[in-house]
C-alpha cells in the first residue's frame, strides 16, 4: 500500500471461498439496503448512492434477486434490524490514526472483531472524536481515462461544478470535490452521459511518515487483519509508507 496517495485507503481482496462469498455478498446487500433507506428512494435513476452500490454489487456478480430484496428492506419490507454503516476510531502503532467504516446489523459484534485484531497487531479503539477531526470527508468521481478523452468539455463543467482537484491515475481520472459539491459533479458527469463511479472518503489532513521497517511491517499486520473482517468495508489511515 502507498500511503504518498490523497486517497490512500484499504482496498480488500475478500476470499474465494463460498463462505467468504456468501458474507461478501451479505455486506454488499446492507450496502444496498442502506443506500435505499439513506436516500429514501428505491430508484436507482433517483438516488445516486443507490445506484454506486448496485454497481459495486453488480461487479462481484451479487444476484438480481439478492439486490431487489435488499433495496425492498431499504424501503421497509422485511423483519429484522437494519444494517448501518458505522464508523471506528483507531490508533496504530507510531501514534499513526485509523477510521474503520464497517457495514452491518449488530454493532457489538463489529467492535468486538475489530477490538481483537487491533489487540493482537499493536493498536487500540479511540473514543468518539478523538481520531475523526484529523480526516476531512471529501467526494471522489472516478472515470476511466479513455472515458474522460472522449469528453474533453467535462473538464470545465466538473470545475463549474466545484470540483476542488483533477488527477489522473493509471487507470482513471480522479476527481475530488468538498462534500456538499459531489452531486453536482457527478450530474455534471451524467449531463455529459457518463455514469462515473463516486464516493465519499475520508482524507487525513496531515500524513505521519513511517520509515521504520519494523513498524511499517507492524502497521501492514494491522490493516491485513482488518481487511479479513467480513463487515469492513473501508479504512482510512494517516500512516505514510
């Protein structure tokens, strides 16, 4: 992992087992089920965020079944508690800062999971706030570049927009803007017919260096053992390396 990236956070490779897919496909269904009920919309065409996690579920080849349940839960229908998207606060080693987002209907369990690799890796919770203000949560639109070639006005119109910087990667143009500035972007994107890939992430305002190799080693055993949780979704760290 490269930390020297603005958007550095932990991409997971989840498992091929089937157990390791039924639970993949479980969170993916929450994140549906959440994205409805936060929208309060079912329509994807009408709830932006909606449609973000269909297509992210469409990519892991998450059943048409499975997804039209989850957005019916969203809206209401079935028993049970709701999912919820919930946010950990963390210390790693080196003082180094952690936000956990996880996905899931029993928070005490989430926690509890966490707590342990966090014990056995060096690190340990923070209280509500103590690690969140050193992150500012910004928007991201990812295009593809041979996307973004095709359509060179969408420079201006994202700029127009509020978009705050333009970036291109190997792959794709990253596009970040201030929180309450995503929607625009992204509609200025669908007014030019591209249906970008957007979110919102979390953006350390300070990054701590780490050349220490023992710790680096140490800092990687605790986001591995973080990534092996089935109802983690994303983390965010300040830890450059």
């Amino acid at each position: 992992m490269s930390g020297h990236s603005k958007w550095a956070k932990l991409k997971h490779t989840k498992g091929a087992s089937d157990a390791k897919k039924s639970k993949m496909f479980s969170r993916l269904a929450n994140m549906i089920t959440i994205a409805t009920k936060q929208g309060g919309s079912g329509d994807p065409k009408l709830n932006f965020s909606l449609r973000d996690a269909i297509n992210k579920a469409k990519a892991e080849n998450l059943p048409q079944d499975n997804i039209e349940r989850a957005i019916k839960r969203g809206l209401g229908a079935g028993d049970g508690p709701l999912p919820e998207r919930i946010l950990f606060e963390a210390y790693g080693p080196a003082g180094t800062a952690f936000l956990i987002a996880c996905v899931t209907d029993n928070k005490n369990r989430a926690l509890s999971e966490i707590r342990s690799v966090l014990n056995k890796t060096g690190g340990r919770l923070g209280e509500i706030g103590s690690v969140q203000w050193l992150f500012k949560e910004q928007g991201k639109i990812a295009i593809p570049n041979a996307t973004w070639s095709a359509h060179p006005e969408l420079e201006l119109a994202l700029i127009e927009a509020g978009a705050e910087s333009i970036q291109q990667d190997r792959e794709e143009m990253v596009i970040e803007t201030a929180k309450q500035n995503l929607e625009a972007a992204r509609q200025a994107c669908e007014q030019a017919g591209i249906d970008p890939r957007s979110e919102f992430e979390y953006v350390a305002g300070a990054s701590i260096a780490i050349h220490d190799q023992e710790i680096k080693q140490r800092i990687e055993a605790l986001m591995d053992g973080l990534s092996d949780l089935d109802e983690v979704d994303e983390v965010y760290t300040n830890a450059d390396f």
